[in-house]
C-alpha cells in the first residue's frame, strides 16, 4: 500500500485508503444508473442496448480512470444525461441522421473542448467568474443535487398544471426512500464512517426484505462486445446544418463540467482562497477527452458527473477514488443483474424510481447548501444574479442555464451601474455566447 500512498499522497489530502473506497464505492453507486438509462435513451436512436450497456461501463471507467491517475482528483466521469438526449431525439429523430453521424459530432465537441483546454481558454473562463457566482454555482447544484434525488425518491412527480407536485406516498418505494433518507441523515449524526454508503446498503437489504426490491435470477452475466465501437461518422458531421448542435453542445458540456468541478470542488475543501482549482488544467483535460472518447464508443458524450459529491461526502480526496469507480465500471457489465438492484430503479407507473440512492443525493445536496452563508445578499447587483443560479438550476434542470442566467444578469447590472470596468473581459465574451446558445438551442 506505500505505493499508493506516494502515487496519490494519502497523507497529504488528510485520507486513507479504507476513505478513498468507500467514497469510490458510494460514488459508483449513485451513478450505476447511467448504465442502464444512457442505453435505454440510446437505443431509441437504433443503437443496440446490451451493446450500448457494455459501452457506456467501459468508457466511463476509461474516462474516471484518466481523470483519477492525471488529476488526482476524487471526480468520476460518465456519460452525460441531456447530452445523449441531444443524440437520440434531436439529431437522430428530429434531422433524420444515422446515429453514426450524431456520435461523429460529439467527437468534433469534444475536440473543440480540448482544443479550448489545450489554449487555456477553459481555464481562463473559469478564473474569471468572480467569487460570489462560484459560491453560487456550488449551493445552485446541491439544490440540483437534492432536487434529483426528491424526483427519484417520488417525494416530488410531474404535474399537469402545477408542473410539480407531492408524490404518491401510496407507492411502498415511496416510502423505502424517506426511510433511507431518515437512515442516512441518523448514521451521519452518529458520526458514521461511511454513512451514505451503509445507508445505502442498509435501504436496500431492507427493500428486498419488503419485496419492493427483487433478487435477479443470476449474479454474473456475459457482457455483449460494443460492436458500435469505432463507428462514428466525423466527416458526415462536418455539415453547416449541424453547426448549432454542435455549439449547443459545447455550451452544455463546457459549463456543466465547470459549475460540477467547482460545486465538488468546494465541497472537498480543494478551493484556494480566490475559489481556484489547483490542477485545474488536467482535470478539465481528462474531461473533455472524456467527450471525445464517449463519441468514439458511441455512447455519448462523457463528462464529469455531479454524483461526485456523494463520494467526497464521505471523505474522498484524491484519485484512488477515482480508480475505484473506474474498476467497477469495468466490471459493472459481468455484474449488472446484481447492480440493478441499486441502481436499476423500481418501475411506478410511468417512472422509474430510486429508493436507494435518492437519500444520498438529497443528503449530499443538503451539505452542499452550507456555502449560502457566505452569500452577502445586501448587494443587489450580485446577489440577485447568485439567487438566479441557485434556482436557475433546478427550475430548468440544467446547470448550464442557470450558470447562465446568473452571468447574463451579473454583467448587466454591472454595466448600468457604470461598473463595467468590474466585470472581466471573458465574462462579457461568455455572457453573450449564453445568449446566443439561449437563441439556437
């Protein structure tokens, strides 16, 4: 274990290997869903599923195992929910393009992410937000967070007129998730190590207890080869008509990825005192080749997944986190009949639901939440674009919006004020890229 030690410098991110594979393993589990649910969205754009379920593993553990042994840092990676909708409905069902083309222009994104990295372009942006609108990013993404997991826990359903509404407490999963929820906030109070984990693990042994879980009728299964491998189509998306997609795409990848980096990254405790990421550069490296490698196996863009937190609440630090999830990742395919008892949801009507991991994504959201403190609300003209991002993200569900509407306010009350010498130039430039994306999205 001294190699780990040196590779990952434990001792110096105050952490251990038992932390780091409980976080890693906390971390997998909240996000085992994506293999499932990025093949079932995929599929509807004619790609197979089992094929597509191998994919989606492999690729994320490739692109958490890069992110993990080149940044060291505790972020996992995966392929991106609204990213693969971007695939499946819009190029593929709206414009009437082969799947291959589609995963040809998540290939070109990415490039023109890596591209951005490799100029420091990226990483500029990022310096350039000041510091109220990063505190904001990272409270607005636990609200995101902990919204998630009301949704999955069927806390909250879908209304026709009200567009939210209580959800069906008659549903017993309904209720395995409050439990957990009550579970996992008891463990933590205790002090627990590793209390989202065994509340997990806890919510579900009781679930099967209750038959609101079922025990799969094999352990292991043989994994189908992604025949869809290697099969993007770049030069069919070298086309003008697909040129808005393509910045649709970037925008959602560039700013999501950003507003994750720093939301995990605060909460980890890894910001400098000016809300800086050191290494900031090779995190966002491994992730937007994460975009590239996603349209390579044809599995959607990758990118850095929020879900991260989970594990960082459980004192994650470094990358052998990292690794961890990527392990299971490459081994989620042998093993899916039994990782669907976590992560494959409970089918209620027309939704899925996730009792088990629902209480840790509102616990995480819950501690994200603490940065509001901090917030100095008597100053209008930053505050109300810091309200902005914090409900912006939820209410739209997606970080991007609503990292978007807090830029665009923020330099427009800046400037009527006659402040605008306040306002870095780059967040003139990003504002109005938002509103240009606002307009062709």
């Amino acid at each position: 274990m001294n190699w780990l030690e040196k590779f990952f410098k434990l001792s110096e991110n105050r952490t251990t290997v038992r932390r780091e594979l409980t976080g890693g393993l906390t971390t997998f589990m909240t996000l085992s869903y994506i293999i499932f649910v990025n093949p079932a969205i995929l599929s509807r754009a004619g790609l197979p599923f089992s094929d597509t379920v191998t994919a989606t593993a492999w690729v994320s553990g490739l692109a958490t195992l890069l992110m993990g042994v080149y940044s060291n840092y505790p972020f996992a990676m995966a392929c991106g929910m609204g990213l693969n909708a971007v695939v499946a409905y819009n190029i593929v069902g709206g414009m009437n393009l082969p799947w291959q083309t589609a995963m040809g222009v998540i290939v070109l994104e990415g490039l023109v992410v890596t591209a951005l990295v490799l100029t420091n372009l990226r990483e500029q942006v990022m310096h350039a937000i000041p510091l109220p609108l990063k505190r904001a990013i990272g409270i607005g993404i636990g609200l995101f967070i902990a919204f998630i997991g009301m949704k999955d826990a069927g806390i909250v359903s879908a209304h026709p007129v009200t567009f939210l509404t209580a959800g069906n407490f008659r549903e017993p999963a309904v209720w395995l998730a409050c439990a957990g929820l009550v579970l996992c906030a008891w463990l933590m109070i205790l002090k627990v190590q590793g209390a989202l984990l065994w509340g997990m693990l806890m919510t579900a042994g009781a679930g099967l207890l209750c038959s609101i879980l079922k025990l799969p009728e094999q352990i292991i299964s043989v994994p189908a080869f992604p025949s869809t491998l290697f099969q993007c189509d770049v030069a069919g998306a070298l086309k003008w008509q697909l040129v808005p997609v393509i910045f649709a795409l970037f925008m959602v990848d560039f700013f999501d990825t950003m507003g994750t980096v720093i939301a995990v990254g605060a909460e980890g405790g890894f910001l400098d005192n000016e809300g800086r990421l050191p290494r900031l550069k090779k995190v966002l490296l491994a992730d937007s080749a994460g975009a590239v490698m996603g349209g390579l196996f044809s599995a959607s863009s990758v990118t850095t997944y929020i879900e991260s937190a989970a594990g960082v609440a459980q004192g994650a630090r470094t990358g052998l986190s990292s690794v961890v999830v990527a392990l299971l990742f490459f081994l989620a395919p042998v093993f899916a009949p039994l990782i669907t008892v976590v992560g494959g949801g409970v089918r209620v009507g027309e939704v899925f639901l996730n009792p088990v991991t629902a209480p840790a994504l509102i616990m995480v959201g819950f501690l994200m939440m603490g940065a509001v403190r901090e917030i100095e609300w008597g100053n209008l003209d930053e505050s109300l674009p810091v309200f902005l991002i914090i409900v912006g993200m939820p209410l739209t569900f997606s970080i991007s919006h609503g990292i978007g509407f807090g830029f665009i306010s923020y330099v427009l009350l800046k400037t009527l004020q006659g402040k605008y010498r306040e306002v870095p130039l780059l967040l003139y430039a990003v504002s109005l890229l938002f509103l240009i994306s606002f307009v062709v999205s």
